[in-house]
C-alpha cells in the first residue's frame, strides 16, 4: 500500500510505513498522512519544528491533550504547505 502527499494535485506517494502511537488506549498511526519532501522543505523552519516537537510530546506522554495539539499543528503544516504550493502566500 502506498500513501499520497497530502498537498492537493502533488502526484508523490510513498510506501506506507507506520509510526504507531498510543493515545489512552488507542493506537494511532502517524505514518498514515504524509507530506513530500518537497512540500514540506517549504514550511518556516519554526512550524517544522513545532510539528516535530509535538510528535514527540505525544509518544512520550500518550494523552489526549498533547495529540489534539500535535493535530492542530499538523493541519497547520498541510494549510500552510497547500497555501504555498499555490502560491497564495
Ligand atoms: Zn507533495
């Protein structure tokens, strides 16, 4: 199974390969939204890292709060990366 870019009309996929976390007894897959390289180079290097940041807090404490927040960051970085690619920022 190969996962696309989540970037709108981006035609790059990859191989699916799951970032399993859990979350007060449920599993997650981070693995399963992606975005290319390409897209995700143009992000500000601060929302990158605010991403990464997140990611982790959620795999170090497996609670509610911190994946809400590492999902609001991700949808940021997909808005900001769809934005971009289409040149309205
Ligand atoms: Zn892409």
């Amino acid at each position: 199974m190969r996962i696309s870019c989540c970037i709108p009309h981006c035609k790059r996929t990859r191989r699916h390969d799951p970032d399993l976390v859990v979350v007060d007894g449920r599993v997650l897959d981070f693995g399963d939204e992606w975005i290319c390289q390409k897209h995700w180079s143009v992000l500000p290097p601060a929302l990158r890292r605010e991403h990464v940041t997140a990611k982790r807090k959620v795999k170090r404490l497996g609670d509610m709060e911190s994946e809400i927040a590492s999902a609001t960051v991700w949808r940021r970085c997909k808005d900001k990366a769809s934005e971009i690619a289409f040149g309205l920022s």
